[in-house]
C-alpha cells in the first residue's frame, strides 16, 4: 500500500479515533443536560398547573394511608380488606 494511503499510521488513526469519542462523548452529555433541564422544567409547569386547577401541594414521597395499611416504604399489605371478584363465564 503507498504511504498516501496510510494518513500516518496507527498512531494517528488511534489519535483521530480517541478524538472522535471524546467529541460524541460530550454532544452526549450535553444532550442529556438539556433534557433534564427540559424534563425539570415540564414538571415544574405540570405542578404549578395542579397546584392552580386543585388548590393544594403535591408532594411525591407521601405515602398513602388505607384505613389501617399503610402503602409506601413498607412491604407489608394487609388483604383482608379486599373483595375478591371472579369473572362468571357464560
């Protein structure tokens, strides 16, 4: 193969190639960055929308009391409560 053909061997192949990851590297942070903030900032509208259409705070890490169960953090679910509904087939 002509020397041409080589554009400077392994080394510089190696060079452009490390080049080319860190430049792709970085529009991939940089994408990721502009969609959390864009993620960020559609749930800050979505809870302001709530809050103005219902009148009260939305917080996520309540956690939601049952009678007697609590659902959340806890793995325990008490199923005496529930109905059991089967379908009746024809």
């Amino acid at each position: 193969m002509p020397k041409s053909k080589l554009r400077g061997g392994a080394k510089a192949h190696k060079a452009r190639v490390t080049t080319r990851n860190n430049a792709l590297k970085g529009l991939i942070k940089k994408a990721q960055a502009e969609y959390q903030e864009m993620f960020e900032k559609q749930m800050e509208e979505m809870k302001a929308q709530y809050q103005n259409e219902n009148g009260e705070m939305v917080d996520l890490n309540t956690e939601v009391v049952n009678s007697d169960v609590i659902v959340g953090e806890t793995t325990d679910i008490n199923v005496t409560d529930v109905e059991v509904v089967t379908p009746e087939t024809v």
